[in-house]
C-alpha cells in the first residue's frame, strides 16, 4: 500500500463499527479538521463533536434506541458534506445488524496482521492477507473456492470480529511505514525504523485500516481488540530486566506513551459499552466539553498513558461483553497488567487477577476467554517456559538465574506458562466453572487467542491430580488459537514449532520443570486439531450447547493477486450436547495447496 491509496478528503480514516448491542451502535472515524460527525440509519440520526490528539481529529458516534435484530444501511457526514459510503463503491452498503436476543452468536477471530501491498510482491513477503480475502468474499467482489461449503459463503455476517494482538507493528516496520518516519526524521538515531511518537503511530494505523476491502470490512462488522506486544514492541513486559532495559534508553518513555495513547483512541474507545464511555476518565471530559471549540486531549491522554504504565492498576483495559445467555466474553489485558517483581511474578497484577476472577462464571452456554497469549501451549513449550521461569528465579543459582533470563527473551516464552502461579490460578477457577462451582456449568470454556504464528485447537481435562479431589467436568474445556491473520513464520520456524509440538521436546520440557520442581498442572490436554501455519481468519458459531469452529485462508489463483479467493483450512466442532466427536475422528480436515497459498488451475 502507498500512501497515495491513503484516505483523504474530510474523512481520513474510518468508519469502524465497533461496540453494537440490541440498541445502540458505535461508529468511530478520524476526520481531517474538528467538525461535527453525523451517523443515519433508517430514522436514527447522532452526532458528536471531534475531539483533537496532536493534530488529529476525532469522533466517535452513538446512535441509540435502535431496534434488536434488525439490519439497515447507514451513511456518514461530516459537517454535513456525505463521506460514507463512498460514491461509486463496488462493496455493498454498510451496515448496522443490532443483536437479536435467542439468535446463534457467531464471532470470528484473529490476531498478528502486518500491513503491505496485496500485489504478488507482498503476498511472496508475508502471504495472502486473510482478513482482506474474507472481506472480497463476503463483500461478493470474489466467488468462494468451494461454492457448496456454507463457511465459504455464509447466510450472514459475524456478530463481532475480535482482534487478539498484533494490530499493528510499532517495531517490524514496513517499507510504507519507514518511508513515512524517513521523511520526519533521521532513521540513523534511536528509535531508527520504529516508531517514536503519536504522528508515527495514526500513520501507521492508517496503513493497517485503509485497504478498501478492509476498510469496508471493518465499517460493516462490529468489531472488539486488545493489545499484544507488537503494538508497543516485541516482547513487552517479559520481565522486569526487559522494561529496565528499555527504560533506561532515550527513546522509550516517548514510545510507551505513544503507543498506549494511540492505543486508547484507535483500539480502547470502542470496546466499551456506551456505559462504559459514560464513566471512562477520559471519554468522560469529551462528553462534558462544552461550546463550538474542539476539545484538545493530548496533554491529558499523554498523562494518562504515562501513567498507566508506571502503574496499571490504576486503569483497566480488560472488558467483558455478554451476549444473552449464549454466551459471556471475558477479554484479558495479559501485557500491560502484568506484575514484573520477581518475588511475585504474574501474569495479572492483583487488582487484575481479582476482576478476572470475579468474571469467570457460568450461567451461559459458553464461556468464552480472550487473551492475546495463548493460555494452553503445546506441551513442550508450556514445560519449557515453566523451565525457564524456575530458572530465573533462582532453581539452580545466579548463573542457572542469568541463562533463564537470556532465554526468556531469546525464545519469547513468556505467555502463560511462564507465569506459573497465574497459570495454575485461572486452570483452577477454569475447571471450577467447568465443573459448575461458580452457576451453571456452560457447554463449553473456550480460550480464544493469537500470537504464536501458527493455529491449533487443544482439548483439555483435569489432571490425575485433580480428578483424585474427585471433582467432575460437565464443560469441555478448549484452546483455541488463530495467528497469523497476516505474518507467517519462516520455514526454519515452522519447522521448530512442530518439533516443539509433536517431537520429543514434550516429554524434554517435562523432565526440565520436574528437575526445577514446578508444581503440576492442575490439567491435561492435548491437540485435537494442528499446528497449522497458514495466514487465517477464525470464526466459531454457538447454538445452544452445541459450538462450530472453522479457519479460512486466501488463495492466489492464476496469478490474481490483488483478488484471492477464500479457501477452508480446518474445522472443529462440539455435537449438539456440546461433546467433542470420537477421538478418531477429530483429525483436523485440512485443504492445503503450497505453503505460499498461490496455486493455478
């Protein structure tokens, strides 16, 4: 992408659709100069005042009293001049789909997406964007590779696309993006190629949000994030040797503050409930402002992101949405709420440890967890990072100490299992849901997550220790992973996964954490689909008890590049008792071509 295919004109970014219930909607937009942003659908009209970041406007829309389950066209002005839709568009109309309380929820899911051209030069680099080919297909601009698969061509949009991590990359940047910092500042001095401030990071989500298909995509599909690492930098919040680190450099405090402002406006605001905003410190001096004048956040939002990093527990990015009683989503900040000291290392902060553990009950169907890091690894990697962690803090002295902390940070282990007490906390009210000790047991736990640059579904169940307390699960407990939606592993890295997956380094990684003494998993899992490593788009679909998942990727044919058509990867799925079929028959279906996804006829 060029910045010449960058939006312009009064809307410069934008629309997204973003919180949606029965009755409200919330349209997000960045506009060229404040103004007033109006959104109509049918006879429901709003309005809000831009509010200005360092030069940047914007305006985020509430319509209310809207009617449950019903679908209708939407149009978008700015200080009255029409933005959205734009004329001539080949997509469909956007619209606004409210939920229909007692209809099947369907999401899809996805994380870790890199933004460059969708010509043959990109799709070689970084594979065939997922996101971009499922937006062709159901915005009917490309047939689907199989016409009889209803996942293919689907009756209807998703209820909510949710983004786990990745949205952006503030440290890997592109050719477009280094262009842009090349042409503010000199690349030779610290930050170089990675961002430095607030200008950099709305330039660089403009590049993530302004393909067509994409940003059609994205004004039409309601849509829920959290953060991971690659939106501030690799790595972020491993330990607290990784944050003195950066923090002594000269660069950091301004790309911290950066990033987490940015995040905020661009990502944040729209994952809360019109509530939610209502209270948001933030949010709440926009609503208050007064007068013709455009409110100027900056200073108070570059406070407030120093703040929040210096102390998370003061701000929750965390949220929760509840879909009926089908289904409850608990997304996890599992970055920035992490607690670094090593005397008590976890994954969340106290604060954030007691909200989760105050969100995660039954009485609903399915009980969905959202976190950017996966919560079940495969067995090898899971030992291995509770392994490293023993190490570093001390299982075989200074030196053992030193070589663990080398090899958090050389290998990325620092998801869940390398926070073991944190680990070993949520296993536990897991299974506590699961076995109906906190409401009725739903039909299912399923963890939803990103990041690891492969997909996989696992299914979980107590441990010899756990089953001998004699507690008994009513929920089938899962993982489920989508990464990337646009970022593949290299050959060599695809290679390591699945020896970490499928090779000796499971029962390896075992006996390194017995000889550290970590404590047992209070559970057992396994794959039931996977590893695959194809640039997806999740989705899963619950109907009672009963729960659907699927992976769909793009596909280069004859040398369409700009236009891939949308091929299935995998498919998992719960009978209508919320049961998984007999273990001989969950083999993942697989549909693979190359590993480039490019095939001709």
């Amino acid at each position: 992408m060029s910045e010449a295919n960058l939006p312009g004109g009064p809307l410069v970014l934008g629309p997204l659709l973003r919180y949606v219930d029965e009755t409200t909607a919330a349209v997000w937009v960045e506009t060229r100069d404040p103004g007033t942003v109006t959104v109509t659908r049918g006879s429901a009209r709003a309005s809000a005042r831009t509010f200005g970041v360092h030069g940047h406007h914007y305006a985020l829309v509430e319509l209310g009293d809207l009617e449950p389950g019903t679908t209708e066209a939407y149009a978008v002005e700015v200080d009255g001049e029409a933005v959205w839709p734009e004329p001539g568009s080949s997509f469909p109309a956007p619209v606004i789909a409210t939920l229909e309380p007692g209809r099947p929820l369907a999401m899809a899911f996805g994380s870790c997406r890199t933004s460059v051209s969708h010509d043959a030069k990109g799709n070689d680099a970084h594979g065939v964007d997922a996101l971009r080919a499922w937006a062709l297909r159901v915005g009917d601009q490309v047939p689907p590779a199989d016409a009889d698969d209803p996942d293919l061509a689907p009756d209807r949009l998703p209820d909510l696309l949710l983004f786990l991590g990745d949205q952006v990359y503030a440290d890997e940047t592109t050719d477009e993006m280094r262009a842009f910092i090349e042409s503010r500042r000199d690349i030779e001095q610290a930050p170089w190629t990675e961002l430095k401030d607030y200008e950099e990071y709305a330039h660089l989500y403009a590049l993530a949000w302004s393909d067509p298909a994409n940003r059609w995509l994205l004004s039409t599909v309601p849509s829920a994030m959290i953060f991971d690492d690659h939106d501030i930098r690799d790595d972020w919040n491993t330990s607290l040797v990784w944050r003195r680190e950066m923090e002594a450099t000269s660069w950091w405090h301004g790309r911290i503050v950066a990033g987490l402002a940015s995040y905020w406006v661009h990502q944040h605001l729209g994952n809360l409930s019109p509530a939610e905003r209502r209270t948001d410190e933030l949010y709440a001096a926009v609503l208050a402002h007064e007068g013709d004048d455009e409110l100027d956040l900056g200073a108070v939002l570059d406070a407030f992101a120093e703040r929040v990093d210096q102390h998370p527990e003061t701000y929750r990015w965390s949220y929760t949405r509840d879909f009926d009683t089908q289904a409850r989503l608990v997304v996890v900040d599992s970055r920035a709420a992490r607690e670094l000291d090593p005397a008590h290392r976890a994954m969340l902060d106290p604060d954030e440890a007691a909200w989760l553990d105050s969100q995660l009950r039954g009485d609903v169907d399915h009980l969905l967890i959202g976190t950017s890091v996966p919560f079940l690894l495969a067995r090898g990697l899971h030992h291995l990072e509770a392994f490293s962690e023993a190490l570093t803090e001390g299982a075989w002295g200074e030196h053992g100490a030193r070589f663990g902390e080398k090899m958090r940070k050389t290998v990325d282990l620092e998801h869940w299992g390398a926070f073991q007490n944190s680990f070993q906390q949520v296993a536990r009210q897991a299974m506590e849901v699961a076995a109906g000790e906190r409401g009725r047991a739903p039909s299912t736990v399923t963890f939803l997550s990103g990041d690891v640059h492969h997909s996989y579904v696992s299914e979980a169940r107590p441990a010899r220790s756990s089953r001998r307390s004699g507690r008994e699960l009513t929920s089938t407990v899962l993982q489920a992973v989508c990464s990337p939606i646009r970022n593949p592993l290299s050959r060599n890295m695809r290679f390591a996964t699945a020896v970490l997956s499928y090779g000796v380094a499971g029962p390896l990684g075992r006996v390194a954490s017995w000889s550290t003494r970590v404590p047992d998993s209070p559970l057992h899992w396994h794959y039931a689909q996977g590893p695959w490593f194809d640039n997806n788009l999740a989705f899963v679909r619950v109907t009672g008890p009963s729960l659907r998942m699927w992976w769909v990727t793009g596909e280069v044919v004859d040398g369409g590049h700009e236009r891939p058509l949308l091929a299935k990867v995998a498919a998992y799925e719960l009978d209508e008792q919320g049961r998984p079929p007999e273990r001989e028959s969950v083999a993942a279906k697989v549909w693979t071509s190359t590993r480039s996804r490019v095939r001709r006829r």
